[in-house]
C-alpha cells in the first residue's frame, strides 16, 4: 500500500468497510487533517465516534461506521475555488442539492461548503461525501 496520500487512503478504506457492511474500521497513520475531515462527517452524521490508538509503529484511528456513507473520496487535483463557484462542485460531487457535504481548507480551517458560502470565504476543496 502507497502512502502518497493518506486522506485518500482513509476515506477508500471507509467506503470500503461502507460498502460490505462492517461496523468499524481500522486505518493508518493519523494527521491532524484526516481527525479533522473525521470529525466533520462525525458531526454531520456521517460516521460514529472514532478513536486514536497510539502504539510506536505510527497510530492507528479506529472508526464507528453506522452505514450512512453512499460515497466518499478526496478530490484531487485540490482546486482554488471562490464561494461564488461553489455551486459548480457541488453539481459535479454531490448527487443532488442539499445532499451531502464537500470539505473546503480555508484561512479558518477546514469547514464544509455550505458554511464557507454562508460566511463568503473561499479556499481549496479537499473531499466530498453523501
């Protein structure tokens, strides 16, 4: 397994364990950026509680699935879009309006689209999911 990017990597194993019908998943290594993309689906319902393990080969996230996720993945490459333009994506990532949610780094961090057009900021889109 490569680890030129380990989002993507997480978010492949996650539909993977989606889509035969496990209740949780084991993935390595954690960042800061995947606990952040995790716990924005957490809190959008997207994925239980997830939990880091640390042992001294790199630390594992061990992820509650509850069988909510149709897709996700990373969107590569990482396109610069102004709020005004994110209508655009959405189309092309989301199956339908107000069905699911993309990841966009901004200066704030990373929030979904629907808050960066509300506070009319723009940054890069990093993932989706629906």
């Amino acid at each position: 397994m490569t680890l030129n990017d380990p989002l993507a990597n997480t978010l492949s194993n996650i539909w993977n364990a989606e889509k035969i019908g496990k209740t949780e998943c084991l993935t390595s290594p954690s960042s800061k950026i995947i606990k952040t993309v995790l716990d924005i689906f957490k809190t959008h319902g997207y994925i239980g509680d997830f939990e880091e393990i640390v042992n001294n080969r790199g630390d594992v996230i061990k992820i509650n699935l509850l069988g909510r996720i149709n897709k996700c993945g990373v969107i590569k490459p990482r396109y610069p879009v102004k709020y005004k333009n994110l209508e655009k994506f959405e189309k092309r990532y989301l199956i339908g309006k107000d069905i699911g949610i993309i990841i966009v780094s901004t200066s704030n961090g990373l929030i979904t689209h629907y808050e960066a057009k509300q506070k009319k900021i723009c940054g890069r889109l990093i993932a989706y999911c629906y």
